[in-house]
C-alpha cells in the first residue's frame, strides 16, 4: 500500500499557523489607526497616504533585525522583548532622517510555529508600535522544517514613515563648530552580541542565570535590556527646521563607522573621550575578553546609542527639549575640520 502524505507530515502544521494568525490579528489591531484601511491577513496592508500636516510628503523606509541577541531569547525562553528592540531599531533608522514612523511590517521564519511564542514576539512588536503611534499593518510568519533547530526563530522588520521636505535630516549642513550630544543606550541594543556570547559564555562560562555584582542583575537580563526608541526624546526637535544638522543611530560600527555615514568630506568629529558613563557591561567585556580599545569602538556602542550635532547657537534650546522630555544626554565633542572620520581626544 502506498504512503500518504500531508503537508503537516512533512513538517508544515497550518493549522498552528491559523492559530498564530488569529492571535495577531488582535494584537495587530491594538496597533491600528485611521489611516489604516486593510485587515491582517491581505495579501498586502494598505495605509492611507494623504498627509494633511505635511507639506511635501517624503517617505523614509529602513528594514533590519535583531542579530544573535535572539540566541539569549531562546536560552532565557523570554520571548516578547525581542519584537521590542526590532521595532525601536526600525524607528531609529528612519528617525535620523527626520522621519515619524506610519507602519510597520515583520518577518518570522521558523523550523515549527508553536503559536504562544508567535504572539509573544508579537506582543513585543505591537508595544513597540503603540508606544511610536505607529501601525503594525502586515507580516509573513514562514515554517521551514529542519532549517532551524527546534526552539530557535529568525525576525526581521520593515518600517515606512514620512518627513516633510523642508524638514529633512541629511547633515549636509553639517559645520566646524558644530557641537555633538550623545544619548545614553540602555545596553548592547541589538549589536555586538557575537562578541559579547563569545566573552561571557565560552571564555568565561557563564550561563544567562549566572548574576553579576557589577551589573546587578544576572547576564541574561542584562543583554536583553532592550534597544532604545529615541523617537520620543527628539520627536519635539525635529519639527523644528534647522534645529538639528544631523542624527547618527550608533549600531554595528559604533561611533567610529556610524557618525561618518552623515558627514560632509571636509569635516571630522572629534570625541571627547571620558565624556560619558561608559556602561558596566562594556567595561566587563573589555577586561574579560582583553577586547583591544579600538575594537571596543568598533564594535559597541559604549552607551551611547544616538548622537545629535547642533550648532552652538541652538544648544540650550535642544538642551531643553531633551530635559523636557527627561531625556539624559552628554556633550561629548565638536566638529572640526577635516575628510569625514571620527577621532578621539
């Protein structure tokens, strides 16, 4: 007799992928605002694109994920922390364009769809959308048997927002005597954590439970703090024309290869070294992995996880603004002249 075959046989179980979709469905939907016109579930999301506020619409769009810090999700099984951290890093990439978010899509590939851990990771996106008034209109979640091991997932986001022409962030305006003001990370973010696995668990043999005097907490809470949405520190800001000459999200590269990314070829910035509280974390994985100091800056952010550039002359009023909306921050150097790099004094 011949063997019959199904698709859940082979490893694909659509029934738990209609049960994942329903649960997203509600969670999506806590997302939603007017300008939403589509159900999740289309074969596209549809978003209304008249912009009654703005005079010459710009769409900004960014997509990323959230590296191998999904390692210490699966090891801690805390699942709705990193849908968190990828709708902020989404948000901050369009953001230093000047950009608010609209919507935002995601990506979830696994080997099986086990659907509590689909609407956890969903939950974080959705709180991550809600707290940026931006909607979560879409997604694909893809079970691919034996191409992941069991447990393990991959996400990944897309974002679209709007920034008005005359209000765009580019740095071309960018000057020698320029000031820079570092925003503080919570931690990691979402980048280094390669490096960081490799430091704590194979040369140290720790384990995400092992708990740390330095750090006050134990590893694996400590590298699941999330990345940081600075949308509601400069939202205010950049309404203002003019006001901010350029914005660098620090993320792979650190300062040293992010900052350049928004520079004019006849400028530097020059950092102030010991101008900020560099996190414990840092310090921890320097000293336990003897990280050489340059590919300390390469790597992490060292808790800074935005840099704005002003000019002198709007200072104290981006220095209200960020007191205003209790956003701590550090001036941590000036732009100088020079071909487009970052140097440390």
């Amino acid at each position: 007799m011949t063997e019959s075959y199904t698709y859940k046989r082979a490893g694909v179980d659509i029934d738990a992928a209609n049960t994942a979709t329903a649960r997203i469905k509600k969670l999506a939907r806590t997302t939603f605002n007017e300008n939403v016109i589509s159900e999740i579930g289309s074969f596209g999301g549809m978003f209304n694109g008249i912009f009654n506020d703005v005079r010459e619409p710009v769409l900004v769009s960014s997509c990323d994920g959230v590296g191998t810090k999904l390692k210490i999700a699966f090891a801690m099984n805390i699942h709705n922390s990193v849908g968190y951290d990828l709708v902020g890093h989404c948000i901050n990439d369009i953001l230093v364009q000047g950009a608010r978010p609209l919507f935002f899509l995601d990506y979830i590939a696994t080997g099986k769809i086990n659907p509590d851990i689909i609407e956890q990771i969903v939950d974080g996106l959705a709180r991550g959308c809600r707290e940026s008034e931006c909607a979560l209109i879409g997604g694909e979640t893809a079970e691919m048997p034996e191409f992941y091991r069991d447990g393990e997932y991959d996400i990944a986001g897309f974002i679209v927002g709007v920034v008005d022409r005359r209000k765009l962030i580019n740095g071309t305006r960018i000057t020698a005597g320029d000031l820079v003001i570092g925003l503080p990370s919570l931690g990691l973010h979402t980048n280094g954590y390669s490096l960081a696995r490799k430091i704590l668990f194979d040369v140290k043999g720790y384990r995400v439970d092992t708990r740390l005097a330095e750090l006050g907490c134990t590893v694996g809470e400590e590298l699941l703090k999330p990345h940081k949405s600075y949308l509601p520190a400069l939202l205010r800001l950049i309404e203002h024309e003019s006001v901010i000459k350029g914005l660098a999200h620090i993320t792979g590269g650190g300062l040293v290869e992010n900052i350049p990314r928004i520079l004019p070829c006849n400028v530097d910035v020059a950092i102030k070294e010991n101008s900020w509280p560099v996190l414990p974390i840092f310090d921890l994985l320097q000293k336990f992995g003897n990280v050489p100091h340059d590919e300390m800056l390469r790597a992490f952010n060292l808790g800074i996880g935005m840099v704005v550039i002003t000019s002198p002359a709007f200072l104290q009023f981006v220095e209200d603004q960020l007191t205003f909306a209790r956003e701590p921050f550090y001036i941590i150097g000036e732009v100088v002249d020079g071909n487009c790099r970052v140097k440390f004094v």
